[in-house]
C-alpha cells in the first residue's frame, strides 16, 4: 500500500525540497527549503545547506559565527503561520477546533467557502485523507493561485482529495451528498439554502465568523431556514505558560478573539426542528423584530413561538 500523499516528507532524514524550521538560542523560528548548494543566512553567520541534507532531523547546525541552530521539520501549525499570506489564515487553533467539534473524519466529503492562504485546507486533507473529497471555493483568484502553492509545497505534489475552484459557492456549489460544510466568509447566511441542498441529513454545518453581529445574524438564518437543528457557537482562547524553576506563572500574552465557530446538523428531509422550549430574556429582540421566532408571547414578552 502506498503512502498517503506528504507522509514521506515527514519522517527520515532532511532531503532536497523539504521545509527545515530552524530555532536560534532566543527561540525565534526561521523556516526555509533545502537546496544544494545553497547557504542559510543569518545576522550571526551563515552555514551550507548540504550540512543538514541526509542529517536527521533533530540535528543542530552551527553558523560561521558559531551560534546553534535547532533544525527540525516545521509543524503543519507551524508551516502555516509562516507560509506565503494573500489573506488572514485561520489559526491552528480554530482549525484545531473544526477538525474536532465539526468531526472531520478519514475520507469524509467536504465542501469549504472561503480558501483564503490554504491554511484549514491542509488541515482538512490531512484529516479525510487522500480517500476523502474536499472541494473548496474562492471568489479570488489570487488567492486560490497562493492557496493552491502554499497546499502543493508543503504536500510535496498536488493532493488527489482536492479540488480548487474561484467563484461563489451559492453560484457553483454543484456537489451532492455532502458530510460537512465549512464556511469561512463575509455572509455564511447567503449560503443556507444552497448548503441544505447538498449536506446529507446528518450532515454539520460549521461556520467561522469574526464579529458578533455575523454570529448573530447568521444563527437566526439558521433557525429561520428550517432544515437544521438548533446551532452551537463558541470562541476558543490560547494562555501559554511561562515554567522557569519556581517561576510559574501564565505568560503576558495570549492568543485572544480570532473568530466565533457554530456548528449545526441537517435534519431529514420534510422534518420541522423541534421547538426551543427555553424562551430568550424580555427585550432581547426588539418591537419590529419579524425574523425566526419573533412577535410577542403569551406573557405579551417577544419571544420565539
């Protein structure tokens, strides 16, 4: 049986081609591609690529100013902080968190809006595999054309699970039996009736939003459109910790708001979601709120019917 496409590139010795993440005394990461003949250089010296080609990974290379180098192989977390940007990418955290709670599964088919720089792309084709379908849409061309480079340098080739294409979802969205649609967009919500038309029933929906007016906005399209059950939304938050003998203690800094994440699951064709039995606070729509749910309750408060 052949290997899944990458996984040679990450094991053995370093080769020609493959990505070499170095960490200097301070632990600030300096990421390249092997060459020969080629030179790495540094503010502190410089060192030849072809003392790291054939050396293991986990070897320590010195510079010409006699400062060490760690080189190992760069973690797709890693690889994608520091890859080529044509926009924000989601951060491993998130797409840590969509693997999980959207239950991206070996050779699961998947449909995903909103390529941006490739980055949750390599993490869902490491996940369904090379036996998997992930179709993914961009409206801009310039960034599928760094997507599509930043997912093939670090694959070593094309992946045979993926599938590129530019333009809108709503407009080209043609795949059917689908188990999990990843939205990372301006306006999830426009996406609804084409999304339900391709999930399988049981199939999730994930969308990634940034503020919390998406969020709103694109929970109640949920619950107005009929065909899925009651979302979820959470944000996910990162503290590092500082362990240095006695002194421990949370680090200064932390990795904050990136984004919201909601998950919801389609339901059979023809069933209605069972009703929200509990009711939201007096006020938390407005009078001339007409959306999913709204006009006043038998308590003459505005809830949902």
């Amino acid at each position: 049986m052949s290997e899944p496409t990458g996984a040679a590139r990450r094991r053995g010795p370093f080769q020609v081609g493959d990505q070499v993440q170095l960490t200097d005394p301070k632990g600030r990461h300096y990421t390249f591609t092997l060459e020969e003949g080629k030179s790495f250089h540094t503010h502190k010296g410089a060192f030849p690529h072809d003392e790291l080609i054939g050396a293991p990974e986990g070897s320590v290379v010195r510079t010409t100013g006699n400062v060490a180098y760690l080189a190992l192989r760069p973690l797709l977390p890693d690889y994608v902080l520091s890859m080529p940007r044509g926009a924000a990418v989601v951060y491993p955290k998130d797409a840590g968190q969509i693997l999980s709670m959207a239950d991206i599964f070996p050779g699961a088919r998947v449909v995903e809006a909103g390529v941006g720089s490739g980055s949750l792309s390599m993490f869902l084709l490491r996940a369904i595999g090379d036996q998997g379908m992930l179709h993914s849409y961009e409206r801009r061309a310039d960034f599928a054309d760094i997507a599509r480079q930043n997912v093939e340098r670090y694959f070593g080739a094309p992946h045979p699970a993926w599938r590129l294409t530019v333009g809108d979802l709503q407009d080209n969205l043609s795949d059917t039996d689908v188990d999990r649609v990843i939205l990372d967009m301006l306006a999830p919500w426009e996406c609804l009736e084409a999304v339900s038309k391709a999930l399988v029933p049981g199939g999730l929906l994930c969308a990634y939003v940034a503020t919390t007016t998406q969020l709103a906005r694109t929970v109640e399209a949920i619950r107005e459109n009929g065909t899925f059950n009651e979302p979820a939304a959470w944000e996910t938050m990162v503290r590092n910790w500082h362990i240095e003998g006695l002194a421990v203690r949370p680090d200064h800094r932390m990795i904050g708001h990136t984004g919201f994440l909601l998950t919801a699951r389609r339901l059979a064709d023809g069933v209605e979601p069972p009703m929200r039995r509990r009711r939201p606070a007096k006020g938390a729509y407005g009078e001339d709120y007409t959306g999913p749910g709204g006009g006043r309750d038998a308590d003459g408060g505005t809830g949902r019917a």
